[in-house]
C-alpha cells in the first residue's frame, strides 16, 4: 500500500496469481506499470470512497456472523443495499468501447 514491500513477497503474491499494484517512492527504483495500473493508481481515492461506502453505509463489515449462510445474507444484502443507492462515486472513463 505504501510502497514498504519487499521484492520477495510481491513474488510469492505473483505465483498466487496476485496483482499488488503500488507507487513507487523518490527512493525507489521504477517499476514498469501498464496502462491499466496507471489508471487505478490515479483513481484510488473513488475506490477507496466505494470500499467506505460499503463497510459503513452498507454494513457489510460484521465480525461475528455466527454462521456462513448468515455472512453470505450480510454480503448480498449490502451489495442490493449499495446498488440500489441514486448516487454513487463514478471513474470516467474516456475512450472505451462496448464490445459485443
């Protein structure tokens, strides 16, 4: 998150099949970034404010679901609850084209 990784953990995420997408500090030596990385990388205050939204607004943040159906209830209820919402953060995106 705040660029302290170390480059054997970021392998052992990538043979897990995780992505771990970070800045890189004055320090660092660069790091080649896609386009896509870029692009999150610039919009992570929206995706930050959509995961806030659905812990605090949505509740689906719950520590003590005293079953896996009851979790799976608490996590589908919260995904309606934030798609039913009339405004939601929004990344535009520019220059994308619907594939059918």
């Amino acid at each position: 998150d705040k660029g302290y990784l170390s480059a054997s953990l970021k392998q052992q995420l990538k043979t897990m099949g995780i992505s771990l997408i970070t800045n890189t500090k004055k320090k660092m030596k660069p790091i080649k970034q896609t386009c896509f990385d870029k692009a999150i990388l610039r919009h992570r205050s929206v995706i930050e404010t959509v995961f806030d939204q659905l812990k605090n607004l949505c509740q689906i943040e719950h520590t003590r679901h005293r079953s896996p159906a009851n979790f799976v209830v608490n996590l589908l209820g919260g995904r309606v609850a934030y798609c039913l919402m009339p405004s939601k953060p929004q990344i535009p995106v520019a220059g994308t084209y619907l594939q059918a």
